[in-house]
C-alpha cells in the first residue's frame, strides 16, 4: 500500500499559498503570474498525483482509467520543470532576448515528452499496467528523467 499524507499535506500547502497570494493581492506583473501557473501546476501534479496512488491502493480493476492519470502524472511532472523555466524567464525579463531556435531548444524536450506519452497509448514504451495491475516501466522511461533534466540544466543555465 503507498502512503499518501505527504500528497495531501503538500495539497493543502499549495493551497495555503494561493490563498495568501490572492489575499495579498499579489496577482499582478507578469513574474506573478508566472509564479501563480506555477504553483497551481505543482497544485495540479499533487492532486493527480494522490488520485494515481488511490487507484493504485484500489486493487485490480480500473486499468483504463489508471492508464489516464498515470499518464496525467507524467505529462504534469514533466511540465514542472518548463513552467519553472518560464517562471525564471519572466523574473529575470529576458523574454525579448530569445530568437527562435531558443525557443525550438526550450520546447522541443517538451514535445518529445508529449509524443513519447501519446505514442505510449498505442504502443507501450514508457509504462504499461497489466490486468493484474502491476504497473512496469519500460525502456522509454528514462528519457522523461532525462528530458525533465534537460529542462532544469537550461533553467539553471539561464
């Protein structure tokens, strides 16, 4: 059985945060903004995060909709770390700075990401749930840590 109180204590955490960010009515400037798409993605991985261990906890069975949010839980993790390049980007202002094969060298992890998880429901390469619920990981999955890596290397580099 997976332990799921962290996912919830961080739920309710994020929570705290976006509540005293809109009390404090910081919700304006662009590097604001950036940091609220921030925290309601990390909001959003929390969530669909302990929704995928809850099924996990169920038992056999669901194994479409297990399907949905494990692949929900990597494409947001994943994303984690380009909405933390563009909360970077924002506060440092240097947007209007980058050309295009910048962007094509930012985004481009991202879209493998996102073919790698769409190809993934045709053809197992990153992960695969039998009928009998074991979850296996498979021969793609490593390049999502590496694309997530990727992302972190270029916003710390930034």
């Amino acid at each position: 059985m997976k332990i799921v109180y962290f996912d919830y204590s961080s739920i309710c955490i994020l929570i705290i945060i976006l509540l005293s960010i809109f009390l404090n009515k910081s919700t304006k400037g662009k590097s604001n903004r950036a940091f609220i798409f921030l925290i309601l993605e990390v909001l959003s991985v929390c969530i669909v995060g302990s929704i995928t261990l809850n099924l996990d906890n169920a038992g056999p069975g669901n194994v479409a909709a297990k399907y949905f949010f494990h692949n929900a839980y990597l494409f947001l993790h994943n994303m984690t770390a380009l909405f933390f390049l563009n909360y970077i980007v924002s506060v440092a202002d240097i947007g209007h700075t980058f050309k295009l094969p910048q962007y094509f060298f930012i985004t481009f992890p991202s879209v493998v990401m996102v073919l790698l998880l769409c190809v993934n429901n045709f053809f197992p390469c990153v992960f695969y749930v039998d009928p009998n619920d074991v979850y296996t990981k498979l021969s793609c999955m490593p390049i999502l840590y590496v694309i997530a890596f990727i992302n972190l290397f270029i916003g710390f580099s930034i």
